[in-house]
C-alpha cells in the first residue's frame, strides 16, 4: 500500500492525460500510452475518410470522436504512434481537438471510462527516459521537468487556489483510517482485549458517511469544470426559431448568418463570452427536426451531441407558429434530462399573448429578438441558473483533476465493496483489504504514502496491551 | 579461542567463522542457521544455563507474531520445534477473522523450553558455547574479526553477530530504586556498548517492563474465567513429532475498582511518571499504571493468568506489567478478582536498555560502519521471542554467506513477514520497541501461516538450511494440495444436504465445494468439517485439505494483490548502489536528501517508504540512478 503514489507505468497499464497546457483556445491534445491505446482509437475514433480507416503509424487521420455512447464530441486529428517510436516508447496515440480544454476533457473522461488509468504528473516524461527515448546527458533536466510536474500537481492539490483542498483530502484520509484502524484492531488486538471488536452497524454508518462525502467530492468535479473551463450553453430549437438571431445577441456582434430560411445553421459555432464575470461558452446549433438533407441531418447529430453534454440548454421556440405548443410537448420529452431554459421567441409578431406557460413548472420567457423584449429577464435568468450550478465555493472544494476523480472514484468503489461485505458479514480481514485500497488511493491525490497512522490510533482509542 | 590445544590450527585462521554475542532467541537461531549451512560458530553468552531464556510472557506465537515462527520453521530453525516440544497450552486464535490471520499461540514451559535448547545446541557439531561477557568488537581495517572478553580472553572469527537483547546498559527500576542489570538477578553489558560508541554507531535508549510473578497455590482459580486448549492440538512445525497430550488452562480475571484506587494513589511513584525514566516504552504494552492513566474511563482490565510451566507453581499475569515499589505492587496485584489472597514470587519492574537505531543495519542485518558485523534481535530496537529469532535467522544467514562472499539473502514484504520487519527497521526511525502486527503487512492475503513453507522453501532449500528430503515433504504435501484442489473443483453437493449452510444459500439447488468456499460469508473454519464430510477425508488429508481451501477462498484477491506486487518489485528492484551520494543530487528536497544519506534505502522502492521523501523525489532519484548505471557501464 506504500510507496506506490509514484509507481511508474508498468506494461500493463494504459495511462492517458491532457498534455497540452491550459490556456485560452488554440488546439488541445490528450496522450494514451500503453498496450491498450489502439483500442482506445477502435472504440472512440471514427475516421472521416474511408481509406482512413485503419492506423497507419504517425498519419494523421481526420476523424470524430465518439463518447462510449456513440455521440460525436469533437472533430478530431488522431494519431497512432508504435511501440519502440513514440516519445514514451510505448505504444501510443495522440488526439487533437480543435473544441477547446473543455472539449478536451470531455475526450479525456471518456477515455478513462475504459480500463485506463489517469497519468501520474512526470509519468509520459519518465516512461520516456527509461525507455530511453531521452538522452541520458539530459538526465539532469528531465530529473527537474518530472520534479517540477509532480510537485506543481501535488501543490495544485495542497494549495488549491480554491481554497484548503489537500487539507479537506486529508481529512477525509484520516476518517477513513479511523474505520480502517477499527478493523485492523479487531483483527490484531483479539488477544490482548477481547473487547476490541468493530461493531458492524457502527462501522456501516462510518462507511456510508464517508461514501457521502467523497461522492460529494467527486462531484465538484462538474462544478470544477465549470470554473476552469466555463458554462456551456447550448442554444437549440427548430429550424428558423431564432436561434441564430439570439447567439449574435447574446455575442454582440453578427457572428451567425441569419436568414429566413429554415436550415440556415448547419454546423455548430462555439464563442466564449463573458457575462456578469462568468466565462460562457456560448454554441448555437443547427434546428431540430425530421429529414433534412445529409449535411443538414449531420448538423443536427452534432446538435444532440451538444444538447446531451450543455449545462444550460436556451431551447428557442417560434411562438408565431400556430401549433408551437404541441411541437414543444415533443420536442421535450426528446430532449430528455438536460437542463432546459424555454425561450419564447418573435412575440412582437404574435397578435393576442396566449399563456406562455405548458405547465407550472414549464415556464416561457417571451422575448423577441427583434425588438429586444424579454432578453433582460431571460439574461438575469441564465445568471441565476449558472450561480445556481456553481460550487460551494466557501467550502473551496473542487475537484477539477480527471486524475483526481479517478481516485475518488477508486476509494468510492473500494468503500462499496467493504460495505457489501461488513453487511454480509465477511471476516475482517477482506473487509480491511478494501479499506485498505480505499485510503492509498486518497493518499495518491495528495503524495501521502501509508504511514504507521492506523497503528498510531489504534493504540490512542483502544486500551491494547494484556 | 587463543588455545592451544586446537589440533591443525593455521596462523592465520580464525578460531571461528562466526562468533554470536548473546545466546537468547536471536542469538540461538543465528549460530544454528550458521551451523547448518556448514560454518563453525560459537555463541559467547554470559549464562550457557540459560540459552534461549524467556525474560518475560512465556508465551511463543500470537497473532502476528506466529506467522514469524512459521517463516523461521521453514528456514530451518529452532523456535517451532521447541515450542511443539515443550509448550503446555496450544490455541489457534483468529478463527472468525479469516485464514490470512489465523494465528497459533502456545503457553510455554519456560523451564522446558531452555533445558530443551541446552540440550538441541549441546548436540551440534561445529557449535560451541563459551561463557563469558563480550566487552568489545575486535576490528581490523573496517572488518569485524572476533571478540575479546571482559575477562581479556578473545574469540576470533570471520563475522560477529550482536545478539545481546536488553542486557546493553541495562538498568531495571522499581519504584524510586534502580540498578544496573539486563534481566532480574542477571549483570548488564557495559563495555560492549562502550565499544559499540567507539566504534562510531549511534546509540539510543528504549525502556520496556514485566509483571510480577505469582504463586499459584495462592490463586482462587474457582472465580476466573478458564481458557482451555484447542484439539487437535495446532502445533507450530511440520518437524515436530509430539503427539497429543492434557494440556494446561490459562485463566482470565480481571482489576477491580479497587485496583484503580491503589494505583492512582500511587502512581507517581512509578518511575514511569516521576521522570525517573525517559525513554519511550511499547504503547502495544503499557504499564498497568499507564492503562489506568491513559484510559481512565476504564473501569476495569482484564488479566490473564498464564502458567509458567508444569513444573512450577509460578504464574504470570499478563496485562499487570508494572513498575510500581513493591509494596504497592503487592497491595495492588491482590485487589485483582481471585488473588486477594495471593503470594508474589517476584516484583515486577521496568527495565531501560540501550539500542542502535536501526538505520544502522543493512536489509542483510550487516552494519553499514563495520563489514561482517550483523546485528539481530532487541539491539535493532524489537520486542519479543519470535521478532529476535527471525532476525537471528537471517543474520545467521547473512553472516555464513559473507565467510564465503556469496550475496546476501533477503526477503522482501512480499515474500514474508520477516521482510516486512527488516523492511521496516532499516526505513524508519524506531522510537518505541517494534513489534509485529498483521496490518503492518500490505501483502497480508498472501502471507499466511499455512503458505509460510511455499513462500521459504525453496530458499531453505537452496541456502541448505533444510535437508533435502524434508523438502520433498513439503513438495509432496503441495502437490497433494493441487489433488485435492482439483478435487474439490469437481466434487458437487446438494444445498439441501449441507444442513444448517442452506440457509444462507436459498438460490441454488447444488454447488461444488469450490463455490461453497468462495461464499464470503461462510467462515471457512467451519466449513472445514463440511469439506472433510464431502471429500471422505482422513486425519491425514487434513493438512492438504485446509491449504486447498485456503487457496481457493483467496484466489481471486492474491490474483490481483499480484499486480500490486509486480509494481512494488519494478520498484525494488530499482536498486541505489551502495556507493551512491544522495548529496549530489540536484532537485532532491533538503528534507529527502537527509533523510536518504541517514537510511541509504537500497531501491527506489525503499527510499519511498522513508517519511519525508515525496513521489518527486522518488522521480528524480530514478533518473539519477538510471544515468549512474548508465555511465558505470560505459566506464567498462
Ligand atoms: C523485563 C522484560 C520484559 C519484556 N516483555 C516482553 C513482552 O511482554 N513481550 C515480548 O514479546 N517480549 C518482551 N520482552 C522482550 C524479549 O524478552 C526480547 O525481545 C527477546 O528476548 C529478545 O531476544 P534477544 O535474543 O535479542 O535477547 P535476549 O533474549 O535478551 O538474550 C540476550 C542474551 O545475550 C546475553 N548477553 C547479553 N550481552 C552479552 C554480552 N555482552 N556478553 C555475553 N552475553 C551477553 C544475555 O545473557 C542473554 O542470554 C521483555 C524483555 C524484558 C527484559
Ligand atoms: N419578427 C421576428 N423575427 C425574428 C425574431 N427572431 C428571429 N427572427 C427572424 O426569423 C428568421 C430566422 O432566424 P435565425 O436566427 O436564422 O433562426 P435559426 O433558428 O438560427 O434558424 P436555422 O439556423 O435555420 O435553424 C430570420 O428571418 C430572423 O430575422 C423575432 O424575435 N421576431
Ligand atoms: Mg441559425
């Protein structure tokens, strides 16, 4: 359970990590190495081209790339790099996404999906260096890169700009040991005071409780994203709503062509704006509806794509069309579970205002991108919507790290299996072996290795000793 | 030794080629395992009467610790087999915890147990004890080259192991009085420890205590609580050939109120906590005056009454350690349910002693400062019988393998509990007696009682600590385990048929035994009887039978615990060259860089275990050491 927080790759293990640096648009890229890369390019990549299809070493293919569930979240370059050639001299790709950080890491959570492991920081340039791809007189200066990652992203953990991060990690790190330790002595002070024994109910509360905070944790990650990365909204609706018309409002300059004819938008466009101090990443869309053309019909398989990962989706709707209502009683039990804004578009041409609203819990805003009407409110309601989806940000606890989730994840998984298993009454030890996992992979966030702590309070809670 | 009558001795031989200070549990084992591997050895000790002499509990084995007496079993060594030979009580602890913690405790005869090692050691070849006090380490140009005596006399030899225990600088306190000795009745070592100073080691004190002894005639056995023996007898080595036999009953009982009244009275005359003594003491074995101080929500402590053999009336009741003036220990110990009207034998005390901090050592137990110079047992700051004899082992070892410049045997926290402890003594800073415990293993599902001869045997084999043929038993025994893996795969029960199990396996008509072990819930010790039932297995099978079902009760984790293990190993075998200078590393933490020159960890892998040293600086050490390999090789 020790000293593994710097375990370098071994073969079995694919490892994959953004390795572009943060920073305002440009093109991003995310790395996998390890024996399991090429299935990464099978399951996620779908050339454009035909005679693409299969990797040929260092081409660059053109190409989408898939989340596991079959939607395209970016058009990407992909690149498949050998064993024994590339710089980490394991085999290895490379994707390029032209979406933006957030888009590439959207790509890099649906790699991790699969059976990878998020790089450790240092861990490409070290795998590098032993397999020597790195001249050795460099030995120095990759010495002080591979440092240099690995207490940036220690530090990153220990001194979070948002707050006392590493020291809330901590804390929860030492909770668990207190279970642990609970279960440790149960196993080794028997002999000495029979009394010792974890109480299972008790310990269940303790397990759960932890399970609560940790997902909590885990969670931020949304929330985390949304501060490093931005809001996404997603501008949706039917041909010729309006939607176009609302973007280049909401941009302030005439960025999308807007035309009368339905089908005017094809592709999807992304702006970053900013609005009341939150960074908007701002992205119209091409209408939804049945048929279309093939350009048309592939426009809108983006669209979904988009609506299915926005956190805020504005759906416009024509309410100079007779029969708005009933399309829109469709076109949201489509749209599913996304967070939706309505937006009831063009009622400076609407005679008598019917009511706005579907249902109570449905509300419209009326608003006319023509004249103006209604885009205040609809304005001080996106704001409100995006406070609403930030952080607690007093706690200062965000997860913002893919690696990091990945951990919490693993302790999380671990807590459950110790869970079913008290439940079902399985001998301490096995119990002990998840709790064990459970806390070095909390340990691996911070660079904490497993120390005497559970020794340490088990011998200042219980009286052991005959 | 300088005699003259030794026939055919060449000038410049040694008279030895392994001498051993100190004949307690390590120093015994040491000068076995030396002789068996073919070296002669002597053990200097101040007591030949008193060779493997327990200063304390007379108790082998427990939870932890009898996985260690497992290991030095395999090894070849004693402590098994005298155990099994002269152990009174035997019980298997653990049952309802699982196999991987299952762990056999034996009641020694204390008497027995050290008239048995006399008599073992009296009948070795090549071993001879010489009684007298060591009183320096003779060096010559950085090699250990023998012994001299306080009495002047000197014993030479190719390599020295110190095996002294709490003799070095030992001094006993009870109540406000102290003294000078290493155990009750028994002188204390200065001048080795003086020589120990010279020699440039670092040097520091540890304290630890015992309870006074009782006389049995004088116990009220009626109102305790009676602890029996397990049958069939667990015996702790597959050598031994005792067969059943009565066995004696430990009791329970416990303090009463009254107890705690005495002794918070009276507690600050315990030297503990009048600052007579400073140094620190085990927190896993506190003073009853301590228990009574540190959980004084408590209102009461169990003690167990331990006999201390068949031929004596003594008794030893473990959890009153205490140094307390006597009188008080007298007024107190008879306000414990069942002894108010009890005799004391023997007071209690605390003994302080001096240990050399174990960053001292290397994983072979050879000091770094003096080549064929190995130090085992209490002088690397441990506790107990079994942690000394598993040292002793592996500096016996050692040290026969240095005579013939054969590299070290070590084992690593994956092969065996005693490679957890080195382990642990050569990367952290003991501050208080070290003792083994289960959690202190990461690999604990795979290092078991009943595998300890599949993790050694082969090592034994090889270093020819076992004959041949009493390897062949054990791999006659494995492969019975295979058979009856396999048959216990295919063997197929009706649910209905398992009795008071079908109720917690309502879904299903039938399962093969192999299912049914794999049933978490199910403790396997009481499946066990189940298995023997469906597989018409005899006494004999036994053995072979529980292995197997171990074995496939824990498939599943040690599968995946391996992977775990091939990534511990790429670490270790990252190996740091002896001559390495930490110093000249640029981008290693002030912190790392110090803490890496004190341990000189021999891998990565170790230097990660040392506090203070960060997953960075594990990253640019590797880099630095694959450029120094690199540059060697180029050098040639
Ligand atoms: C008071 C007391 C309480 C203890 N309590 C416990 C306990 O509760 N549980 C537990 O597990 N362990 C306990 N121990 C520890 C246990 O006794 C030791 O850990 C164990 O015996 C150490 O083994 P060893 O071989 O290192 O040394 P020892 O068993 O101490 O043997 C050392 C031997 O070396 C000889 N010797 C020493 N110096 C010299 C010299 N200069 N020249 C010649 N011969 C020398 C001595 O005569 C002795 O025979 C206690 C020890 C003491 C003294
Ligand atoms: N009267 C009125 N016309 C509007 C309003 N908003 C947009 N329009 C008009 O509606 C037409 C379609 O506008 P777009 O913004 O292109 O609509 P769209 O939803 O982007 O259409 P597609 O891209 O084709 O899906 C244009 O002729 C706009 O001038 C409004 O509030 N009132
Ligand atoms: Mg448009």
């Amino acid at each position: 359970m020790k000293g593994r927080t710097a375990s370098r790759a071994d073969t079995q293990d694919t490892i994959a990590a953004i390795i572009t640096p943060p920073g305002e648009g440009g093109i991003a890229a995310v790395r996998v190495a390890g024996s399991k890369s090429r299935s990464v390019l099978a399951r996620h990549f779908s050339a454009k081209h035909s005679d693409d299809a299969e990797p040929h070493p260092f081409l660059m293919r053109l190409g989408y790339f898939k989340s596991l569930d079959g939607e395209i979240l970016d058009e990407v370059m992909a690149v498949f790099m050998p064993e024994g050639r590339s710089y980490t001299g394991l085999e290895q790709i490379e994707i390029f996404c032209h979406g933006g950080r957030q888009v590439v890491k959207k790509i890099l959570d649906e790699i991790l999906k699969g059976d990878i492991r998020a790089a450790e920081p240092g861990e490409f340039t070290r795998l590098a260096f032993e397999n020597g791809r790195i001249d050795l007189s460099r030995a120095e200066a990759v010495a002080e890169i591979i440092a240099a990652e690995t207490e940036v992203s220690y530090r990153a953990s220990r001194e979070h700009l948002l707050g006392n991060y590493s020291e809330h990690i901590d804390m929860l790190r030492t909770e668990l040991i207190g279970v642990l330790s609970e279960v440790e002595a149960s196993i080794d002070f028997t002999e000495d005071a029979p009394e010792v024994g974890a109480d299972s109910r008790k310990l269940l509360i303790l397990v759960d409780s932890l399970v609560t905070k940790l997902s909590a944790l885990a969670e931020t990650y949304r929330g985390g994203r949304i501060i490093s990365e931005g809001y996404t909204i997603v501008i949706g609706g039917r041909p010729n709503a309006g939607k176009s018309s609302l973007f280049n409002l909401l941009l302030r300059k005439e960025r999308a062509l807007v035309t009368p004819t339905p089908g005017t938008t094809r592709d999807y466009l992304l702006e970053r704006i900013d609005l009341d101090g939150y960074t908007v990443n701002l992205i119209d869309t091409a209408g939804l509806r049945q048929g279309g053309g093939k350009i048309e019909r592939e426009g809108q398989r983006l669209a979904k794509g988009m609506i299915a990962k926005a956190d805020l989706v504005i759906w416009v709707v024509d309410l100079s069309k007779q029969n708005w209502a009933k399309l829109l009683t469709l076109d949201i039990e489509s749209l599913g579970s996304a967070h939706i804004l309505l937006l009831g578009n063009k009622i400076d041409i609407v005679k008598k205002a019917a009511s706005l609203s579907l249902s109570a819990s449905q509300k419209i805003i009326g608003a006319s991108c023509k004249t103006g009407i209604g885009l205040s409110k609809l304005h001080r309601e996106i704001v409100g919507r995006i406070e609403k989806s930030m952080p607690d940000l007093t706690s200062g606890l965000v997860v913002t790290s893919a690696r990091h989730r990945q951990k919490l994840k693993e302790s999380i998984r671990h807590l459950r299996l110790a869970r079913t298993k008290i439940e079902g009454s399985v001998s301490p030890e096995l119990v002990a072996y998840d709790l064990r996992t459970a806390v070095s992979s909390l340990g691996e966030i911070t660079g904490k290795v497993y120390t005497e702590q559970v020794l340490g309070r088990i011998f200042s809670r219980f009286c052991i000793g005959k | 030794m300088k005699t003259e009558d030794k026939q055919g001795m060449k000038t410049h031989t040694a008279d030895f080629d392994i001498v051993v200070i100190g004949g307690g549990h390590a120093g015994v084992e040491a000068a076995l395992a030396a002789v068996r591997m073919g070296r002669r050895a002597a053990i200097v000790t101040m007591d030949p009467q008193k060779l493997a002499l327990m200063s304390c509990n007379p108790a082998i084995g427990g939870i932890g610790k009898s996985q260690l007496v497992k290991e030095v079993d395999a090894l070849g060594g004693l402590m098994g087999v005298a155990t099994d030979g002269t152990g009174i009580q035997f019980r298997r602890l653990n049952l309802s915890r699982g196999p991987a913690v299952w762990s056999t405790r034996a009641q020694a005869d204390r008497i027995g147990y050290n008239a048995f090692v006399v008599e073992y050691v009296a009948k070795q070849k090549n071993l001879e004890v010489i009684d007298g006090v060591a009183g320096e380490i003779l060096v010559d140009s950085g090699r250990a080259i023998g012994v001299r005596l306080e009495d002047g006399r000197s014993v030479s030899a190719r390599a020295v192991v110190v095996a002294s225990g709490t003799f070095l600088g030992g001094l006993i306190h009870i109540g406000e009085k102290h003294f000078p000795a290493g155990r009750i009745g028994e002188q204390a070592a200065y001048q080795l420890s003086e020589s120990f100073r010279a020699l440039g080691f670092e040097i520091s004190r540890l304290k630890t205590g015992t309870p006074p002894r009782l006389d049995g005639r004088t116990i009220d056995w009626s109102v305790c609580e009676i602890q029996p023996g397990d049958e069939p007898i667990p015996f702790f080595s597959s050598r031994s050939r005792r067969g059943s036999f009565t066995q004696t009953p430990c009791h329970l009982t416990a303090t009463s109120e009254k107890t705690r009244e005495i002794i918070d009275a009276n507690k600050h005359r315990s030297p503990i906590f009048s600052g007579q003594i400073t140094s620190r003491g085990p927190r896993y074995c506190p003073s009853i005056e301590d228990k009574f101080h540190r959980f004084a929500d408590k209102p009461k402590h169990h003690i167990f009454l331990e006999p201390e053999g068949n031929g004596t009336d003594e008794v030893y009741p473990n959890g009153f350690s205490t140094a307390l003036p006597e009188e008080v220990q007298r007024e107190a110990i008879r306000t414990v349910i069942g002894l108010e009207g009890v005799t004391v034998t023997r007071p209690g005390y605390a003994v302080e002693y001096d240990y050399c901090p174990s960053h001292q050592i290397k994983p072979s137990l050879e000091t770094r400062r003096i080549q064929g110079l190995f130090f085992a047992g209490q002088i690397n700051g441990t506790s107990g019988y079994e942690e000394a004899a598993a040292q002793g082992i592996m500096a016996g070892i050692n040290a026969a393998l240095y005579c013939v410049n054969e590299p070290a045997f070590i084992l690593d926290r994956s092969e065996a509990y005693i490679g957890v402890m080195i382990d642990d003594l050569i990367t952290r800073s003991i501050t208080e007696p070290y003792r083994m415990f289960t959690s202190r293993a990461e690999y604990r599902l795979a290092l078991r009682e009943d595998n300890a001869r599949d993790r050694l045997n082969h090592h034994a084999r090889r270093l020819g600590l076992i004959s041949d043929a009493e390897s062949d038993l054990f791999l006659k025994l494995d492969s019975d385990t295979r058979v009856t893996v396999a048959l216990l795969a295919k063997t197929r029960v009706k649910v209905a048929d398992l009795n008071r199990l079908s109720s917690q396996l309502k879904k299903r008509d039938s399962l093969t035994l192999a299912e049914l072990i794999r049933q978490p819930d199910l403790e396997l010790n009481e499946l066990l009887p189940v298995l023997v039932r469906h597989t018409d297995g005899q006494r004999d099978g036994m053995e072979s039978l529980e292995r197997a079902a171990i074995q496939i009760r824990y498939q599943g984790y040690i599968d995946k615990q391996q992977r775990e293990i091939d990534r511990y190993k790429k670490l270790e075998h990252d190996r740091i060259p002896s001559d390495f200078v930490f110093q000249s590393v640029h981008g290693l933490k002030t912190e790392a860089r110090e803490k890496l020159s004190r341990f000189r960890p021999v891998s990565v892998g170790q230097a990660g275990r040392i506090e203070g040293v960060t997953p960075s600086d594990m990253a640019v050490l590797s880099v630095y050491l694959k450029r120094h390999r690199e540059t060697a090789r180029a050098d040639k």
